[in-house]
C-alpha cells in the first residue's frame, strides 16, 4: 500500500480546514438556532395574543349579556333598574339611558365624555335587541393623556314585536382597564410589549409612544415617514387573521411581532406583541456561547493533540530513518570493503598465477626433453604425455585469469565472440560442475567477428553466468543463445544478441527495478558485492549496447546482451 507523506504543510492546510469547518459549523447552528428560537417566541406570542383577544371578547360578551337582562328590566320600571356596580375594578365605569335623540336622560357613575352624544348617534340601523360599540376615544377626545373609553348601546324596546325604539341603555367601558388587564402583562421577556389598532387604523394603544396615539394609518403625516417607510404591513395586520413578522422603524432595532384580531361586533381591533430583535439575537448568543466556548476549547485541544501526535511520529519516524540511513551507510560501507577486497584478490590472482606459470613452464620444458630423449618408447611415454597436457590446461586457466584481472584501456578490436563464449564457460566450468547445472549451447557454426572490448564483455558474460549459476537448484540448466537481429527503434541497425537464460527462482518484481543500482543485491553478502550488475550494465552502454531482462517467478530469468555488429564503441 502507497504510504501518503504528511507534511507539515499538509497539517496547516487541515489545521485551517478544521478551524474554518468548525467556524461555518457554528455559524450555521447559530442561525437554525436563532431562527428556531424566534419562530418559537412568535408562536408563544400568538398564543399571548389569541388569548388576550379572547379575554376581552369575553369580558365585552358578558357586558352585551349584563345590558340585554337591564334592558328587559327597564322596560318595566327604569327607576328600579338593579344596575351592577361600577369602580375602579369593573370595565364598566357608567350606565345611562338615553331618549330617541340620543340625549342623556338619567345615568349612574363616573361623568360621562362630552362625545357620547354624538358618537351614539352615528350607530343607527341598530338590529333588534342587538348591542353596538362606539369607536376608543379618550375622555377629553383630543387630548390622549386623558383615560380612553367606548361606548356599549342597546335599544330599548317595549315589546319583542316591535322594531320602534323608545330609548337606549349605554354602558361607559374603560378601554384603560381592559389594556391593563389583558393587554399590558402580556410580556415573554422584558423588552416585549403590546400594542393595539382598531379597524380605521388608528393606534388606541401603545406602551412606549403614547405621542403616536390615535394616528391612522389611512392618515399619515409627514412626520410619521421619518420613522416608516410604510404601512401596508399594519394595513394587512388589519384585513387579514392571525399571523407573525417583522418590521424596522427609523431610529429604532428591528423587531419581531405576532398579531390576533379582537372582533367586538361591529368593531374589530387588533393586539400585536412586539419584542426587539437583536434582544433576542442576545438570548440566544448567551445561551449558546458557553457552549461555543466549550467547542473552541475542545477543538483546539483537539488540534493541540493531533499536532502533538503529529510531531512525536514525525521526530520518531526521523529518528526510524536515522537509523535506516545508517544501516544503509554500514551496508554500503560492507560492500565497498568488500569490492576493495575483490580488488585485492585480483592482484593476488595476477601474483599466484605469475608463481604458478614459472613452476609449470619449467614442468613442461622437462617432460617435453624427456620426451625428445630416447626414453620416448619407454612405457611411461602415456604418462609423460598426459602431464604435458594438464601442464597445458594450467596455463590456459592462468592466462584466462590473468587477462581477466588485468586492468586494461577500454580496446575495442574485432573478435570471434563464439570463441569468448567457451572461454568464458571454461572458466567457470568448475562452478558448473560442482553445481551440477546443465549448459545448454544454441549456438551458431559461425559467427561474423564484430568489434568490441573483449576483457570487458569477458567480465560481462561471467558476471552474468556466475548470478545464473547461483540462482539455480541442482539439477539447473543454462541455456545460452547467440543471433543476430535487425533492431529498427530509431534507424536499421544489426545487433548481435547473447541471451543467457536460467530455470531458476527468478526475481521478485520489487527487486526488478533496482538491480542495476550500484550495491543493491539479493544475495548474502558474503556471495556478492551489488556491483555486478550495475558494472555490466556500464560497459555494454559503452560499447552502445543495452541489456535487457525477462523473468518470471519460479520460471528463471533471461539476460539479453546487444551488441551493434557494425557501430563503433565510445
């Protein structure tokens, strides 16, 4: 498996990942949260309001039920009229009877406003034994400090049958009292507050401009678009049921709000809850911010930890390749010590084999006298003559080893290449033998001499026979080839091809491409240096040539040695 390198730069880059996730992650539970939390306040505050609006339509319905059961006893006797009480706790502040003209005949309770004339006036049409409500005004009906009322009527009629009325019966109720019973404590938190309109548009009820009451919508001012940009909002607060959203007056934050209708017969109000915005943007953010700060805490301890862990596999995996680069240094060390002891076997071979050839010249020179002598008929002629040949056969090896150990000019000449092959293969033929490895020759009869250093291609091809020899299990075999072939990768060219091939183990495909490396080996190290591979190669690129290789697990390898047959070697 393909290890990933970490780097420190890798670590940055999902460092700032992970702070920029977590910061859009936060941002996001921030805002569902908000929202959630506003769309949650607005349901509450519309449950407020539809219950406010309840109330009041109760409390105005047991009033229409309080004047129907007056209205009847009046018609029997006014002056006996058992009217409930008024006060300070009671809506009702005042009752009064009221002729065809709408003239206050007789009443009971607080001094009745000076508009009661002419605002009961304008209800006609008064459906039988219905009730009717006059708009909110206040008491003094242009001066909005003073308290607000409206007007219940109801005809009075002496019998069912008839639709002629004979008088009214009025009840003086506190608009004050139904706000502060019903309208005012309706607060979720302390910066809610309510807010009434009545159907013309106008403002009849405000806790915090007071300087805005009585201002319709349908009447705006100049000075009322300092502060809006519009009413249509308020307009459809008017037309439309219940329902929640937001608006933004100049000066002022932006706000959120949940509105219910109040319908009193022929009067229709409406209750909003207001409550600032960014008041709730504080509720929320003091909620969440302890655990936004749980979460920071936690992620930097996180990232704390995870750069922690990082450096200490980074000092460790330093130290790990530390010590593999010094193990690789020993092991390179290992082989140079080697090659110089290669190097010194070389010029002991060149020293031994110098000694060997003066005792077995001297060999030769006595039996070949001893043979010209008049002993030559005598019978131990066969012996001295299978002296003479092995002295012959030493001197072969001598002089293979010698020219083999020699340190020569690079000498390109033409040679005979079946030739160097047997010399070649006589010179390791003790190897072969003792290895029990089958030589297979498919070698041409003859073979055009071509130009190339022989020492050298002499050190390729044992090198390459020797790995051969040791990469087979007895009972091996070797298998050399010899062609000629027509390459034509970039111009027609004939190149003679050695092949060696081996029925042995054949190499790992991780080991493939690094066998030519300087040092790289797969034997022991006391069977080789690393360096013969990467040698042979050198000199086959001199000679512009290649070498190639094909194996196969547990089939045996094959090397191809290229040779130009008609170039000139550099």
């Amino acid at each position: 498996m393909r290890r990933v390198k970490i780097t420190t730069t890798t670590i940055s880059a999902f460092t700032l990942l992970l702070i920029f996730s977590f910061i859009y992650l936060v941002g996001n539970f921030y805002r569902i949260a908000l929202t959630r939390t506003q769309t949650a306040h607005q349901e509450q505050q519309l449950d407020m309001a539809e219950a406010a609006a309840r109330g009041i339509r109760f409390y105005t319905a047991q009033i229409q039920h309080e004047m129907t059961w007056l209205a009847t006893l009046s018609q029997q006797n006014s002056e006996t009229t058992p009217f409930p009480r008024e006060g300070a706790d009671e809506p009702v502040k005042a009752w009064f009877f009221a002729n065809n003209d709408f003239e206050v005949t007789s009443q009971w309770g607080v001094t009745l406003p000076k508009w009661t004339q002419s605002e009961i006036s304008g209800l006609y049409r008064l459906p039988q034994n219905g009730c009717q409500f006059t708009s909110v005004f206040p008491f003094t009906k242009d001066d909005p400090a003073t308290p607000f009322y409206f007007i219940a009527i109801m005809p009075l009629r002496n019998s069912a049958d008839t639709m002629i009325a004979t008088g009214y019966l009025g009840a003086l109720i506190s608009f004050d009292w139904l706000m502060q019973k019903f309208i005012a404590p309706l607060k979720l938190t302390q910066n809610d507050f309510a807010w009434v309109m009545d159907g013309s548009g106008r403002l009849i009820y405000h806790p915090n401009h007071e300087e805005m009451l009585l201002r319709s919508t349908k009447e705006i001012r100049e000075d009322c678009m300092e502060c809006h940009s519009s009413f249509a909002f308020q307009d459809n607060m008017i037309k439309s049921g219940s329902g929640v959203g937001e608006y933004f007056i100049q000066g002022e934050s932006e706000k959120i709000m949940a509105y219910a209708p109040i319908t009193l017969l022929n009067q229709r109000w409406v209750v909003a809850i207001s409550t600032d915005h960014p008041a709730m943007v504080q509720s929320v953010m003091s909620t969440l911010l302890p655990i936004f700060i749980l979460s920071g805490i936690f992620l930097l301890l996180l990232i704390a930890a995870g750069l922690a862990l990082y450096y200490l596999n980074l000092k460790r995996a330093r130290a790990t390749e530390a010590q593999k680069h010094f193990q690789q240094v020993q092991k390179i060390q290992e082989k140079l010590d080697q090659a110089a002891k290669l190097a010194s076997i070389g010029e002991l071979v060149d020293s031994v084999a110098h000694e060997i050839n003066t005792p077995t010249g001297i060999i030769a020179t006595v039996t070949d006298g001893i043979l010209l002598s008049d002993c030559a008929q005598m019978a131990c002629a066969a012996d001295l003559g299978v002296i003479k040949k092995q002295v012959r056969r030493i001197k072969t090896y001598t002089k293979s080893l010698l020219a083999f150990s020699r340190r020569m000019p690079f000498q390109p000449e033409p040679n005979d290449m079946i030739e160097l092959i047997e010399e070649c293969l006589f010179l390791v033929s003790p190897r072969i033998r003792a290895n029990r490895v089958e030589v297979v020759r498919e070698l041409p009869a003859t073979f055009p001499k071509f130009t190339f250093d022989r020492p050298r291609v002499e050190q390729v091809i044992i090198n390459l026979l020797n790995n051969a020899i040791d990469f087979v299990e007895a009972p091996g075999r070797i298998t050399l080839k010899l062609e000629t072939v027509l390459e034509t990768d970039s111009q027609e060219e004939k190149m003679a091809v050695l092949t060696i091939s081996d029925n042995g183990k054949g190499i790992a495909d991780a080991d493939l491409p690094n066998i030519f490396e300087p040092f790289y080996s797969t034997k022991p190290l006391s069977k080789g240096t690393g360096l013969g591979l990467s040698i042979s190669k050198s000199i086959i690129e001199r000679h512009n040539g290649q070498i190639k290789i094909k194996t196969k697990q547990n089939q045996g390898t094959s090397f191809m040695i290229y040779l130009p047959q008609d170039g000139d070697a550099v």
